[in-house]
C-alpha cells in the first residue's frame, strides 16, 4: 500500500482542465440537467408514494411492522454505506457510466420489489429496496458531479436548485400516484418505475458526456472501500436495530463494535494511503469542512421529522395514508419555490448568509411542531411545514454550491459522495437517535395504527397521551440540532 503525505485542497492542481467546449457548447447544461432531473423525480416519487401503499403491502405479503420499517430503511442503509465510494469511483471511471449504471440498477431493483411473493415473508421485498438503494447511491452521488460539471462557475447554484425542483415535484406526486397505482396492486408503484428508468438510462447513454478529463491510470483503494463499508454498515445497522429490533441484543452491540473498530481502522490507514477511496484531505479546506459539518447535523435535525408527521397525521390527527400524504404537500412545494431562488442566490452572494438563515427558519418550524396536539387547525400546520420546506430550500443549494465549487473537478465525484454519506448518515442517525425517543413507549398494535393503516388512535387513549409527549419531545430534539447546525454554517468563510 502506497503511501503520501496529504495536501490541502487549496494546494492541490487539477490534473487536466475543464474541457469548458464539451460543457457548454450547445446548451450541454441543460441536457445534463434534463438527464439527471430524471433520476431525481424517479427516486422522490418512489419514496413519497410507497407509504401510501403499505398497508396494502402488509395485508398482501402477511409481513411485520418490523419488516415493513426494514422496506423503508434498507434504501437509506445501502445509500449511506456506497455513497463515498460510488464517489471515488465516478473521479476514476467517470460521471456518466456510473450514473447509467444507476438507472439498471434501479429499475432492476424496482422490478424485484414489484414481483415480490408472500411465501418468501419480505425477504425479496427488501432484497429489490436494497438493489435500489445501490442504484440509488450510483444516480444522486453522481447527478451532483453531473450538474456542477456541466454548469460554469458561477451558475452551479442555478443547475443544482433547478435539479431540486424535481426532487420536490415527486415528492408532491407520489402520493397522488401512489394513492391511484394502489387502486390496481401496490406492485404498481415499483413496476411504474421500470419504463421511466429505461427511459432514463437510454436518454442518458445517448446524451451525457465527460467534459471533466479525468487523471488516467488511477487506482482503487479497496482495503479502504472494505473497511469503510463494514464499518458503517455495522454501526448503522446496529443502531437502526435498537429502534426496529430483529435479531438479539448481544447480536447488535457485536455488530456496533465490531463496525467502531472497522472505522477505526480505516480512519488510521486511510490518510496514509496514496489514493484513498475517501478524500480526507479535503476536510483542511475550511469552507468544505463547515459546509459539510452544517449538512451532517441538518439530516440529523431533519432526517426524521417527515416520519414523524406521518405518525402525527396519521394517529393523533385520524387521517388516511393517503390524505395524510397529501397533507405534507406545504413541506414539498415551500421546498421547490424557495431551492432553485436560493441555488441561483448562491451564485451571486455565496452561502455564509444563506446557509444560517435557511436552518434559522426550519428550527422556527420545529419549534412550533413541539407544540402541535389533535386539535391543531391544518393551517397552522401548514404554516410550520412551510418554514420547515422553505428553510431547508434556503440551506440546501447553497450549501451543496458551496461544498462542490470548493474543489477541483477531479474531486467533484469524492465531494459528492462525502457529501451525499454525511446527508444519509444524518438521517440514518435522525432515526436512531428521535425513533426511541417518540415511539420507545407506544405499543406495537398502537404503532401499526399510527403508521400503516391511519384513521386515528381513538382505540388506544393511553398510547395517545404516550405518543405525543414522545412526539413533542423528539421535534424539540430535532430543533435544539437545527440551531447547532445554524451556528456551524454561520463559522464557514467567505467565498
């Protein structure tokens, strides 16, 4: 194993020039957008229209709770775990055969899930969720090196809010298609996925480029991929495991410290390595750094509280699935209104005022959730949910223009996947830590009402009062971490 003395990101020559003909000439920008836009709006869809079908899945597939939450978070698992190393492969291989790949991968998957039979109890359920989180990690990590690639300096914020848009669209969609797919089969909201990402995969083959000339003959740091991949996916799954529980305690703590020493291991070696599978020396770039700390503790802050307002809606408010679903639509149209404003505001004024301002808004959010009951009037809501959408649309296209102008384009691939693992490890952590804290108490017939079939929780007048002293704690939780996110964002410098 090669080793080499780490440099500063400042320090650090590009290997070859921007092909900026290959970029722009002909509109490149806006086909790359297009191709990607894609990706995003098949992702968003799927996730926002799957909880409206799984009450319909349960019944089908004679499956648990607990397999029904492992449906859910198997995606998010594989997507934390592959992101830095999809990463790194993308500034070796290349953006666009990466991002194609994640197209197959993700139908393929979608198709899995779509086919998936009673006699195997979930288990073919979560194998297609988990094939799909791999295409899932392939698409996004590389659809941000797509877009900064293709955009020149100083219109990144514009392409990457632009790229929001569908991100949010879908999920406005999903649950209107998901409530119209589930008249015919639940299977229907996978197999709606296979058309469009063959479509995807085509569209992308046929037009993406590589204006970014990559170094030749690099090398893959695959004791560094290992370690990194059996250490958080032991941590992760250990900790989801405390919430969702299926295998023994002993089983777990083994799983958590035998994932610790993996990472352990891989924080020792991995700066000593000449080509590592993670760019850690990006991290002695300050705006980088605190870029990247502020996106990790607003997935913490925010990674649960969809979640957690399906349960509110659902259990103590009485509704459906899939009005429930609907509900949420002033959480995703503040997102798409205010993200593509605040990307192309980026552009011109930076992100050190931008970044706090928009987790500033989303704690006021979360600070009025804290206080939500039974009888809150929807508008009201509705009030709270927009800051909550509206504020993490402030923060995040700037932050994510800060994060990618602040490397070079041979690392665009290893900054969007530190990127995209920090965003998914804080959601990953959002449920491990709000979970216990809201649900620990209310009994499991009391949660399946809450979550899967909705209508109320008039049954369970004790589980009621649990809950919501549960709920009321775990958004002042994720609040108390919003401003700790707000006061990272507002230490980055100037750029």
């Amino acid at each position: 194993m090669q080793t080499s003395q780490s440099s500063s990101p400042e320090n650090v020559q590009p290997e070859v020039a921007v092909d900026e003909s290959a970029s722009q000439h002909g509109g490149y920008q806006w086909t790359a957008l297009s191709v990607t836009t894609v990706g995003a709006l098949l992702a968003s869809i799927q996730g926002s229209a799957l909880l409206i079908v799984l009450p319909n899945i349960l019944e089908d597939l004679k499956v648990s709770f607990f397999i029904i939450m492992w449906v859910l978070l198997s995606y998010l698992l594989i997507m934390t775990v592959l992101t830095p190393i999809v990463g790194r492969l993308a500034d070796i291989w290349g953006r666009k055969r990466l991002y194609n790949s994640g197209f197959f991968m993700f139908t393929l998957g979608s198709l899995i899930a779509g086919l998936a039979q009673p006699q195997f109890h979930g288990a073919d359920l979560i194998a297609g969720r988990v094939v799909q989180g791999v295409g899932g990690a392939l698409m996004i990590t590389n659809s941000t090196a797509i877009v900064t690639d293709a955009f020149k300096k100083g219109q990144v914020g514009l392409g990457l809010g632009v790229n929001q848009i569908a991100g949010a669209a879908g999920f406005l969609l999903g649950p209107i298609i998901g409530g119209l797919l589930a008249q015919f089969s639940w299977r229907w909201v996978f197999l709606f996925n296979v058309p469009i990402g063959i479509f995807g995969m085509l569209w992308g083959i046929w037009r993406l480029r590589e204006p970014v000339r990559l170094k030749a003959h690099q090398h893959i740091d695959w004791v560094g991929a290992l370690l990194l991949a059996l250490g958080l996916t032991g941590v992760f799954l250990a900790l989801t495991m405390l919430a969702f529980p299926m295998l023994p305690m002993p089983v777990i703590t083994a799983m958590f410290v035998g994932g610790v020493i993996c990472l352990a291991l891989f924080g020792v070696i991995e700066p000593r390595v000449k080509e590592p599978i993670v760019q850690l020396r990006l991290f002695g770039h300050r705006l980088f750094t605190m870029a990247s700390l502020s996106g990790l503790f607003n997935g913490i802050a925010r990674g649960a509280v969809l979640f957690l307002l399906i349960f509110f809606l659902q259990g103590p408010y009485g509704q459906d699935p899939l009005t429930a679903g609907l509900m949420l639509t002033p959480f995703g149209l503040a997102f798409m209104i205010i993200g593509p404003l605040s990307g192309r505001l980026s552009d011109r004024i930076g992100s050190r005022l931008l970044a706090p301002i928009g987790l500033g808004v989303s704690a006021l959010g979360l600070l009025g959730l804290v206080f939500v009951e039974p009888t809150t009037p929807f508008w009201l809501l509705c009030v709270f949910m927009a800051l909550m959408g509206g504020g993490s649309g402030f923060f995040t296209s700037p932050n994510t223009n800060a994060i990618m102008s602040s490397v070079i384009p041979q690392m665009r691939g290893a900054a969007a996947g530190i990127l995209n693992m920090l965003n998914n490890t804080g959601q990953m952590l959002s449920i491990a830590i709000v979970f216990p804290i809201a649900l620990s108490k209310v009994p499991q017939d009391a949660m399946m009402a809450i979550f899967i079939y909705g209508g109320g929780m008039s049954k369970y007048p004790q589980a009621l009062a649990i809950f919501m002293s549960g709920l009321h704690s775990a958004f002042l939780v994720c609040c108390i971490i919003s401003v700790v996110a707000m006061v990272v964002a507002a230490l980055r410098p100037a750029h």
